[in-house]
C-alpha cells in the first residue's frame, strides 16, 4: 500500500527512510530546519584551511556494514587511520598499552556484573581503595571523551559492551563525509522525493492516519505517516523552546528523557608545519589531562592539522564559552602538552575553527549514550504512535555501534520496515 509520509530531519537516518520510501513508490516529502541536509555531518571549508575539516562526524568505527555499503555504491574512498594513542600526563608521554594500570581488572569486574548501574556507583563500589584514584579517573575520561556520557547516569553494561567490542581498525573518509549526504541526497531527489531545507518544523498536528505539520516559516504539509528524525536534544527540549517540535493531541515524551544526550566541543587548529613530528612521528591520538583534552593527527596524511575534542561534562563546561575563547584555551592545551610557548603556537597557526554542538539549535548536543533505563525508553520509541507517527534517529538505535552514522542508517532502514509491515 502506497502512503503519503513527511519525514522531518534530513540527517543519515531520514534521508536513508527517505531514499528506502521513495523508492518503494511512497510519496515522499522530507523538512529540514537546515539549509542545507546532513545534520550532524557536516563537512566544510572555512576561510584560510587548505582542506575539508569536518564539524561533525569524521571517522568509521570498524566496517560498519550500511556505511561501507554506502559508500561503495557512492563511489567514495575511505582509509585507515593510522598512528599511536598516546597519553600526555604531567610532562609524561606513554603509550597506550602501558597507560592505564589496573585497566584488565576493571574489564574483568564489568564483564562479571549481573547487574547494571552507573559507572560512577560501579567505581565506588568495585574500585574505591586510593590506589584505584588513576583507574577511576581513566575510566571516567574514557565515558566522556568517547561515549560523551557522564559517570553519573551511564549504564555501565553499555559502555562495556562498547569497550570489549571496540573495533581496532579506524577509518575517515579523506574527501569528506558529506559525500554520504550528497550521494543519499541525489538518490531521494532521483526516486521524486522532495527536500524542502530551512523549515523548522514547529507543531504537529495529527489523528490516526493524518498529520498536519506547521513550519516557522509559516507552511503548512499533509500526509497520513509522519517520521520525525530530529536529534534527541530537540525531543527532550522543553515546548517554549525555539526548536521544540510541539505534537497536538500530547504525545508521551518521558521515554526520551531516558536516553542519554552528551555535550562535544570541537576544535579544527591548521598550522604552517606539523611540528609535532619533533616530538613524535606516530602521532594518531594525545589523551591529556588538559581543558580540551583528546587531540588527534590526520595521519597517515602529514597535513598540518591537529583537531581538539572535550565530551560529555568537560565539553558542557564550555556552554557559554565563545569560539575565541575555546581556541584560545585550545592552543594553551597544546601548549602545555608539547611543553612550548603559547605565543610560539600562534605564530604557527593559519587557520582555526571552533564548535559547541551542545548550543547547535538544531541539534542541542552531540549524540546519544545509555542510561540505565534505556533499553525499554528504546524499545517504546520503536513502537509507533497509532500506525502514524514513526521515530527513528541514531538515538533510537540499539545495537553495538551506538552513537554513530551507522546508528542513524540503521535506525532509518529499520523504520521503513516498520512503515511497510
Ligand atoms: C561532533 C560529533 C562527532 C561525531 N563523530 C562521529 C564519528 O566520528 N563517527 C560516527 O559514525 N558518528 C559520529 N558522530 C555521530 C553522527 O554524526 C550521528 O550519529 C549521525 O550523523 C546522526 O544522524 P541522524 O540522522 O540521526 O541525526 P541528524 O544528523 O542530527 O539529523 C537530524 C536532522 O533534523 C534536523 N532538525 C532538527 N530540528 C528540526 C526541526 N524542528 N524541524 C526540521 N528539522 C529539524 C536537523 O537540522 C538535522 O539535519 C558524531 C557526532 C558529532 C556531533
């Protein structure tokens, strides 16, 4: 049966429903609040950087099957990631196998847990003893920095599944990510789907195979199935929010106050030459001790670029910092991790650019980790409203590569095979 259906967000998972749909002879009507589709990929080119740099997205955790799918019928080249992860701690660099003392037996302890919890009791209950202060410490950096989640609320059987599946094999993709969207894009628009970009939708209005969604711009679009794909941080905003999307009749929102949502600020340094290879060669990632902590090379290429990242807490520390001051606190970073002069950085720099996704106003936060209650939040999500109104996303996504584009194209494939059944 062919249905008229709205998608709103033209991210990974709406566009992926939407090329899937359109396909399949539904018509097809996707809203963007964007001027442009994508959402959290993002890749650009600001005034002075002699190459993409990518606001959002920017490596393939593993070879994720509907990615590499993707990006093989786009044509579009990936490779690996190469260098070290190297820790920088009081002057100190170590590699990463010697780094983390006591690591095997906090997996050890994980993997025997019957029972969930957060990491901050786990580590309170299993690792108190003082001598366990670095270990805690490691194991709280590594929730924020990759799984942008606060000790306070992570579960701690998602992040353990996540640490003992953790893909070696790193990949990006040195053209950019965007070319996923442009490829996606092109295939909706092909099948007849159309894309209307910079309409924030505001209010849905809808009964049992009906929906009436109001824009800000004043437009008004019908359709009997609707699959809303917006950022969980828009979903959980409060209804006087500017970006919230408010449904008449009341829609239950508790299950998304479920699902974790962490903060990132990311920062994009060019300098005139790599002088990090002073130091090491093997460069691939620093994990520091430093106000934007994580910083990555884009090794095996030997551009002179170095990206910062801060997750979860640390990057929420950062809400009302502008872009100058995150930079500046950036450089000082480096600084202090490469022992050198702040000044001496400056000199070196041609090219900088900042972003706090958590004030991003069609995002309200970087991307999705568990709580505790998760699981049945999830699995409510994936139920729809009266066959009429459809959630999908990477937030939605239950599976081991949780927060990533491969969780929006899952969960956007998933949907339509709901929509279909
Ligand atoms: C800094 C950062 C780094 C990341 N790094 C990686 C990585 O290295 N590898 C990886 O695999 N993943 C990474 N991710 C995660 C990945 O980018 C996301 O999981 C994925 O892109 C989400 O796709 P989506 O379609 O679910 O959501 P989105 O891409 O956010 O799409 C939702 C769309 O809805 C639109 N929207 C919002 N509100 C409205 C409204 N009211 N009306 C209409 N439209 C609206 C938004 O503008 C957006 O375009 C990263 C994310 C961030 C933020």
């Amino acid at each position: 049966m062919q249905h008229s259906i709205i998608i709103i967000g033209a991210g990974a998972a709406g566009l992926m429903a939407a090329r899937i749909l359109s396909a399949a002879g539904h018509t097809v009507t996707v809203l963007e609040a964007n001027d442009r589709p994508g959402g959290r990929i993002h890749t650009i080119q600001p005034a002075g950087f002699t190459m993409p740099i990518e606001e959002g997205a920017e490596f393939m955790h593993g070879k994720l099957p509907l990615t590499m799918q993707l990006l093989k019928e786009a044509g579009v080249q990936y490779q690996a990631v190469a260098g070290k992860m190297i820790q920088v701690k009081n002057g100190r660099w170590s590699d990463q196998e010697e780094f983390v003392e006591g690591w095997d037996e906090l997996m050890d302890r994980m993997a025997d847990l019957k029972e969930d919890m957060t990491l901050a009791d786990f580590l309170q209950q299993y690792f108190r003893d003082d001598k366990y202060a670095a270990l805690r410490k490691s194991a709280q950096r590594f929730a924020e920095g990759f799984d942008v989640a606060d000790q306070q609320d992570v579960s701690v059987f998602s992040i353990r599944e996540e640490w003992m599946n953790e893909q070696e094999e790193q990949y990006r993709i040195p053209g950019g990510y965007n070319q996923l969207i442009t490829y996606l894009q092109n295939a909706c628009k092909a099948n007849g789907c159309v894309i209307h970009t910079s309409s924030v939708v505001k209010t849905v209005r809808w009964e049992p195979d009906k929906v009436q969604v109001g824009t800000a711009n004043g437009q008004t679009f019908t359709a009997q199935k609707l699959i809303v794909t917006v950022p969980l941080g828009v979903l959980q905003a409060p209804a006087a929010h500017s970006t919230a999307v408010v449904f008449e009749p009341a829609i239950d929102t508790q299950p998304f106050q479920q699902i974790g949502f962490g903060a990132v600020v990311k920062v994009v340094l060019q300098f005139s030459a790599p002088f990090w290879l002073e130091y090491r060669k093997d460069i691939g990632f620093l994990l520091s001790e430093e106000a934007i902590p994580t910083w990555w090379t884009q090794l095996p290429d030997s551009v002179p670029v170095l990206t910062g990242w801060a997750g979860g807490p640390q990057a929420a520390r950062f809400k009302d910092t502008d872009e100058q001051t995150i930079i500046e606190q950036a450089l000082q970073s480096l600084a202090n991790i490469f022992s050198m002069q702040v000044e001496q950085l400056k000199g070196l720099l041609t090219a900088s650019h900042a972003v706090k996704w958590q004030t991003n106003a069609y995002s309200l936060g970087a991307y999705s980790y568990s709580k505790l209650h998760t699981g049945t939040a999830r699995q409510m999500l994936n139920e729809p409203v009266n066959d009429t109104i459809y959630f999908a996303g990477e937030a939605l996504y239950n599976g081991e590569a949780g927060g990533t584009v491969e969780a929006a194209l899952s969960s956007g494939s998933s949907v339509c095979k709901l929509l279909s059944s």
